[in-house]
C-alpha cells in the first residue's frame, strides 16, 4: 500500500532529486555556467584585460547598449577609480567612449 512516500525512502535507499523542468541557459547545446561582473579593483590591474573581460560579459549577457555604462559604474570597485568614472561621466555618453577614456587613464 502506497502512501505516496517512496519505498525506497522508507528503507534508507534516499535519492537526490533532480527537478525535470528546470531550464539552464545553453549555447551551442552546452550549458553556460553563471558569470560574475568583472571588476576592475586597482591601478595596477590590467586595464586591456578588464576591458576584454567586461566586453565579453556584456556580450554573453546580451547587455542593452543604454545600459552598458550602469553596468561599468558597478564593476569599479576602487574609490580612486571610481572617483574618475564619476567625475568624468558627463563626457563619457557611451560604452565605446568610456573604453577610450579608461584605457587611456589606467
């Protein structure tokens, strides 16, 4: 007689369960494990990796470009370098323009 508990669980046997109708993002069939924002933390850092990295970040997550520069204030951790992005923003109206000023800058 079934009382809806699992024999197997009555006698020890416990099982992980795996939900069936979960979705995981996938490209190319394979599955995309979650990315973390890519933060620039210290003038010694390398400013041609960060840049590489947040473009790669916001292409995988397929940011909006009017979004892009929200993006780019969250991922500078360092007061310093986040002082400059805030002092400068009034000039910097693009993604594509920030990336010229920071390179240039760090």
């Amino acid at each position: 007689m079934s009382h809806g508990i699992d024999e197997n669980a009555l006698n020890g046997n416990v099982c992980s369960m795996t939900p069936t109708n979960v979705s995981v993002p996938t490209t190319g069939g394979q599955i995309l494990p979650e990315l973390s924002l890519p933060t620039f933390s210290s003038r010694d850092q390398s400013a041609v990796h960060f840049l590489k990295d947040l473009d790669e970040y916001l292409k995988l997550k397929s940011v909006d470009e009017r979004l892009k520069l929200t993006f780019v204030s969250k991922s500078l951790i360092e007061e310093f370098v986040k002082n400059w992005f805030m002092a400068n923003k009034e000039h910097i109206n693009s993604y594509e323009v920030f990336k010229i000023n920071f390179f240039d800058e760090f």
